[in-house]
C-alpha cells in the first residue's frame, strides 16, 4: 500500500501525512486595483479508509489507513487531486476536491471518490465513483457519514469506504 499527496497539497507535507498549507501572504490575496481582497479559508479533510482487494494473488487483502489533506482556498474554484492511496497492487481510490469561498467564510466544498481496479494500481479502470458537495459555514464541520465504492465488475468484491469530516477553518 503507498498513500501519496498530490496537486496543491503535495509540498510540505508534515511527518504525520498531514499536508501543510501556507496562508497567502498579506497583499496576495488582493485581486487588483479597487477589486476588494479575497476571502480565505483553510479546507480541511481528514477521517478514516478501508479498502479491500478481493481478485487475483491479493485477494482477501484488506487495507486501512488515514486521510489527512488540505489546502487554502478562495472565491475561485480550482480542482485538485487531494488525496491517493493504492491496496493490493490492483486497486487505487483518489480524492478530487475543489472549494469556493463566499464573502462571510463560509465554503462550498465538492468532492468526488474514485475507485480504480485492474491488473495494477496505475491503471485508469475507474470501476466507482461518488461526488457530492457540502456547504460548510465559517469555522465548522460537517461529516457526511459513510461513503461506499463498490466494484461492479466482481459483484462488488472490491471496495472502499471513506468516513470523513470536511473542515472550514481560519
């Protein structure tokens, strides 16, 4: 199994798998002459995984682990790959999220789970996704519950489910 940060997130990741963000820096948040500054907020999402690999030599392989990623966001809606993992050298999921601030500091955050199977954990065999949204006000959470990715290709042997908490902080 190998976990990886990717896009925004992927430079300055702390020790503990915790991507680090830095704020903008005073001024930058400014989008020119008499356009009024950007609101900021710093996504946060992390939670839990378990991924299980149920064809070929890895079969029965379970896979368990952490999310932990984020990134400063503003009122212009930029997609990223957030977060990756792979389980059983056949099955990838990924993380694509994007965000949009609004003028109280509140965020629209969208994300879509993908679920990838195949003869190995590079392939672009997407087999499952999910995507929803979540409005979040400033400097609360939300938690959407468990999130299931079912393989449709073996009777949906192959899975993954996600509990996370999506975060809008300062």
């Amino acid at each position: 199994m190998r976990r990886r940060l990717v896009g925004a997130v992927a430079a300055g990741a702390a020790l503990a798998g915790m991507a680090t963000a830095v704020a903008p820096a005073a001024g930058a948040a400014e989008r020119g002459a008499g356009a009024s500054a950007s609101v900021w907020r710093n996504i946060v999402i992390d939670g839990t995984y378990t991924i299980r690999d149920d064809e070929g030599l890895s079969a029965g392989t379970y896979c368990n682990g952490n999310v932990a990623t984020e990134s400063w966001v503003n009122e212009e809606r930029t997609p990223y790959l957030w977060w990756s993992t792979t389980c059983g050298g056949e099955i990838r999921t990924e993380m694509h999220v994007s965000a949009q601030t609004d003028a109280n500091g509140g965020a629209r955050v969208f994300v879509t789970l993908m679920l990838f199977e195949g003869t190995t954990d590079t392939n672009n065999d997407r087999d499952a996704f999910v995507e929803f949204d979540r409005y979040i006000p400033a400097d609360k959470l939300t938690r959407p519950g468990e999130i299931a990715l079912l393989s449709v290709e073996n009777g949906g042997k192959d899975w993954a489910k996600f509990n996370l908490t999506l975060r809008n902080t300062a």
